[in-house]
C-alpha cells in the first residue's frame, strides 16, 4: 500500500475541519458536468483528502484520485468522446431493439446490454489498478442487490468495481465479486454523503450532476416514464435525512447547472455540461461569504473532539439554490443562500 500525500491545501476551505471530502453523485450522462466542477475547485486550491463517489461520479473520482494533476484534462478528453455507442455498444438501433427483443424473451438474462464495452471504457481509464494505491484517499460505493444495501469499498481492484457501481439495473447485468452480486451505487447511495461521514469526512464538497427540479412535464414513453420515476425515486432518497445532519458539519453544495429537460442517456452534450460546471462553480466559489469566525470555532472544536456519530443526510429540496452549511454540533446552523 502505497503512502498517501499529507493533507493538501484546502485554499478558501482551509479553516474547515478535516479531512474534506469531495462528494460525487451517480447520473449517466450527466456525469460529464462533474468535470467542469473539479477544474473550479482545483483552480481555486480546493483539493480534496477523500474521494466518495457512486455510479459515474466513482467514474470520475477514481480517475481524480488516480492522478490529479492530469485528470481533468484527460476526463475531458474522455467525456468529449464519449457516446452510447461506446458506452452500451455499437450496433445500430435497428440492431440494438431486435436484440433487445431476444433478450427479453430468453431466459436468465438480466440485462439489456452487454457490458464488454463498458469494461474495456474503464479499463482504458484506470492508470493504477487497486484502490489502496491511489494518491488521494477513495472509496467506490456500489449496492448490494441481494440484501438492498449501498457497500462502501476501499480496498480491492478498481475496474470490476467501477464496472459494478455502473451496473444500472435492467441495463448492465450484475456484477458477482466475492460471492456477493453488485449493482449501481446510485440504486442506494446516489449522492453518497452518508458514507463519506462514515469514512471520517468532518467536510464535504457535493458534485451533484443531477438537475436541480424536475423537468415539469409527463413523460409520453416507457422508457421516459421509468427515468421519471427513477428521478424522484433518487430525489426523494437525498430529502428523507436532511434533519439529522444539520447543525453537524459544514456542506458545501455547489450549483447543479444541468438542464433538467435532459436526458441522462445523452451523451452529446458533454460540452456544454463541462462548461456549465465550471462557470456555474466558479461563480458560486467567487460569491463564497467571510465565515471564518464560525469554522474556525468549528475547526478548533473539531480537532479537540470526536463528533459523535451521526446519520448524515442530504438537502430537503434539491431545487433550491445551492447553499453553505456551517454549524457546530447544538449549534444553530447558519445558511448563506447564494
């Protein structure tokens, strides 16, 4: 096992207790907005001690952690050429219905797609191969299907668990590792703070790529009713905890800049969603208000004493303006709405 670097410098986080996770969430094609948001938090010397992502943000954070000096750009490059052809296979659609079909219709077959393209996507884009190696500190959160659990990991070989947190149910078939059978982290864990807090996080940055509402229409597909359903179902998850975390740590939830009319499955506007990310963070982080007295309290409190445990939940209303959350625990938590 390879020794970590000390901790980094949070630049304006700095006074936040440590250690600072960064916080990915899962969400397809969405995913591609994430990238943007690591170059503004890099170019502002926030850098993180822990990595918690699932689905495509262990994607992206694993490829972080592996490298952060050169990660960004080659995420970037990544994302631009990145299509459902490369993601779920190349046949054409006429190809991909007929075998769809004959999916459907066999027996002991749980999933749409092959997933030899998705191995060998991640396969080109693991430069270290076990977690414990990596520079900076991860963890890969993936569902247990049998027991319906999220499991967070940070020990073993990184491919067939990125190949496992990607297993979108009814898509990629399960993956099997150790005796146990693996799904999507995002199933249990789409935006992953819980197990972040777990972990021994004391602040979290949240890289939310999901849009921030709903898209206020009623899908007139199948398959556009079973993303609807899957969104508030993801939703929902993040809101059920919110009480049980304020007034414990300082969150910060940057700017969800993607448009909630899209799809997560279209993989033709990574562009947009880098640039998206990276202004829309960038100008939050420059709005960022002076609260140091308060961190800093929360700092000094922080290193003197373990926190008791605690269940760590995410934002009631995902809609709402992104927000700073800094409190001590049985404090009253100030919000600064930006």
């Amino acid at each position: 096992m390879s020794e970590h670097p000390s901790t980094p410098d949070h630049g304006p986080l700095s006074h936040w207790p440590e250690p600072l996770a960064f916080v990915l969430s899962g969400g397809g094609a969405y995913g591609a907005v994430q990238v943007g948001m690591l170059r503004a938090l890099s170019e502002a010397g926030i850098k993180p001690d822990l990595i918690v992502g699932s689905s495509v943000g262990a994607l992206n954070g694993i490829r972080y952690a592996a490298s952060p000096g050169d990660a960004i750009d080659a995420l970037t490059t990544v994302w631009l050429e990145m299509n459902r052809a490369g993601v779920f296979g190349g046949r054409t659609r006429i190809g991909q219905l007929w075998s769809a079909g004959r999916r459907f219709v066999r027996r002991n077959t749980p999933s749409l797609c092959d997933p030899t393209r998705l191995r060998q996507l991640i396969d080109e884009n693991t430069p270290i191969p076990a977690l414990e190696d990596l520079p900076i500190r991860a963890a890969i959160v993936v569902t247990d299907a049998l027991l319906g659990r999220p499991k967070t990991i940070t020990q073993g070989q990184i491919a067939p668990l990125l190949q496992a947190t990607s297993a979108l149910p009814g898509i990629f078939p399960p993956v099997k590792m150790d005796g146990c059978f693996y799904l999507d982290g995002g199933v249990t864990a789409n935006v992953p703070i819980r197990q972040a807090i777990g972990l021994g996080a004391r602040g979290v940055v949240v890289l939310d790529a999901n849009p921030p509402s709903m898209p206020g229409t009623v899908p007139d597909s199948v398959i556009g009713s079973a993303l609807h359903a899957s969104m508030i179902m993801l939703r929902n998850q993040r809101a059920d905890a919110d009480d049980e975390l304020k007034g414990r740590l300082p969150i910060l939830h940057l700017p969800q800049p993607t448009p909630p009319e899209q799809s997560s499955f279209d993989f033709g506007q990574s562009q947009a969603l880098i640039e998206a990310g990276f202004a829309s963070t960038k100008a939050f982080l420059a709005q960022l208000p002076d609260l140091a007295d308060t961190t800093r309290g929360l700092s000094e409190r922080s290193s003197s004493a373990t926190p008791p445990p605690v269940a760590v939940p995410e934002p009631d209303d995902v809609s709402r303006q992104p927000k700073l959350e800094v409190s001590a625990p049985g404090a009253h938590t100030p919000t600064v709405e930006l």
